[in-house]
C-alpha cells in the first residue's frame, strides 16, 4: 500500500480511498497524498476538507480517479 501512496505523489494524482478509523469506522474519502512516512501519511482529505494523518495499515482500498481529455477537432 505504500508503494502506490509514494506512486500518487510522484504523479500528483488524487484517490479514491476506503479508510477504517481507529473506533472501527469505515468511510470511502477522496484525498490528495501530500508525505508518506513509514507508518502513516500526510493527505489533504476532500471529505473533510482539511489536511489530516492517516494511517497506512489503516487503508482498506486505493483507487486513482482518473479524468479522461477529449480531443476537440
């Protein structure tokens, strides 16, 4: 999992993340990953809309969004 949060920030992508909490709680966020340390990682959250630490054993699923350009002719 960390390889793909150090993937993100080299290509300044955002993600689709599901996220279990320390209380159980699991929430679907999109996030912007900012520092990725050894056990936790530093993200602008657009749920909350703040920046906030998560932690990497925490992340259940990483999905990129991906936005597709169209060629005007």
């Amino acid at each position: 999992m960390r390889n793909k949060l150090l993937k993100s920030v080299e290509r300044n992508q955002v993600l689709d993340m599901i996220y279990m909490a320390k209380d159980d709680v699991i929430s679907k966020r999109r996030i912007k990953v900012l520092q990725v340390g050894e056990v936790s990682f530093r993200a602008f959250c657009y749920l909350r809309g703040s920046k906030r630490t998560f932690t990497i054993d925490n992340v259940l699923a990483l999905v990129p969004i991906v936005t597709k350009e169209r060629a005007i002719i």
